[in-house]
C-alpha cells in the first residue's frame, strides 16, 4: 500500500510522533493502524522538501530489495521500491532417514557379536584414535548394509497449518477410506459416511 500521506514529521523508525506536531492525534491514529494490521512503512527518504510524505506500507519487508526517492513531475518525489512478488523459499536438502522397524536385528547381533571379538583382541595394540575410527566405520558399514533408509521430503513450512489442523486432516482421510468401503456395501445413508461428513464440515470451518 502506498501513496501521499501527507503526514511529516514521523519518525518511522521508532514509530514516534515529536510533541507539538501538527496533527498528532491521526499521525498516532495512522501508527496503529499500521501496527494492528502488520504493517511496515518502508519509505525513508523525504518525498517533498525535507518532508517524508509518501509512504510505501507492505507486510513482508523481507520482499523489500531496494526503495529509493526520485524526481518526479510535480513538487512531490517518486518512491521506487524493487520488490520480489514471490517469497524465496529455501528448500532443505533430502534428509536421510533409517527405519529402525525394518532392521534385521537378528543378523545385526550376529555381525556385532562377530566384530566384538575381533575389535577387543586388537583394541590393546592400537592407539585410542585408532580404536574409534576402526568402531566409527563399523558402525556406519552396519547402519548402511543392514538397516533400510529413505529420504525424506522437503515440506515447506505453513505456519497456520498446526499440529492440530494435521491429526484432523489424517483423522478425515482415515474417516473416508473407512466410508468408502461402506458406501460400497450400504450406499450412501451409512453411519460412516456421516461421520465422514461432518469431520470434514469441522476441518474446513477451522481452516478457514
């Protein structure tokens, strides 16, 4: 949001009106209103005399690159902001996942059993460093031999999606595998179905 103002003398850095301004009720009026809708005016530069008049309000100033003032064709300076209209998103590298359920423990105790007695009748001889790395390469030839891994997703961030709003969404999707089943056996009219229905009806209400 931006334009002429026509409110001088603010100090938007601090959000503070000088006693004696000229006009000072609505300047402090003009801050709240700023404040209570997430606002920031990023204008700093006079636009007309010594006077900051024009203003350029948003609520992402991370979008802001660059706002400047240049001559314009009346008495009133021209804001030039440089804004990105799309949020970079920084995506986080694939993590690498081991799905303990799915280990072979079995032969996992076997190899660790095997290795144990190897490694304590040669561990004497060797230095402490030597130990670790042999055990630290061990270790890692275990987890990546014997123990099944995945990648995880990147799933961006949504700040209004809550813990709460999840266990709903997968509580529905249950609901409807549930209703579909159903619906093939009873039709439409079924109980399931139903309570497939109205979890949905709470879902969207609290997403909205």
């Amino acid at each position: 949001m931006g334009g002429d103002f026509n409110l001088a003398g603010i100090d938007w850095d601090t959000g503070y009106v000088p006693p004696g301004s000229s006009l000072k009720a609505i300047k402090e009026y003009v801050i709240s209103i700023f404040q209570d809708t997430g606002l920031s005016q990023m204008q700093r530069e006079s636009t007309r005399c010594q006077n900051l008049l024009d203003l350029f309000c948003v609520n992402k100033p991370s979008l802001v690159k660059t706002i400047i003032s240049i001559p314009g064709i009346s008495d009133h300076s021209i804001v030039l902001a440089d804004c990105d209209l799309k949020a970079v998103i920084i995506k986080k590298p694939p993590r690498k996942v081991y799905q303990w359920s799915k280990a072979d423990w079995q032969q996992i105790r076997e190899h660790t059993v095997s290795y144990a007695n190897k490694f304590l009748a040669i561990a004497p001889t060797r230095s402490a460093n030597a130990n670790y790395i042999d055990f630290k390469t061990y270790m890692e030839d275990l987890l990546n031999s014997l123990i099944p891994s995945k990648f995880s997703k990147y799933k961006p961030d949504l700040p209004w999606f809550t813990t709460e709003l999840r266990r709903l969404t997968k509580r529905k999707g249950r609901r409807f595998a549930s209703a579909k089943r159903a619906r093939s056996r009873k039709g439409k009219n079924s109980k399931r179905w139903k309570k497939f229905l109205d979890l949905e009806k709470l879902v969207r209400g609290k997403i909205k």
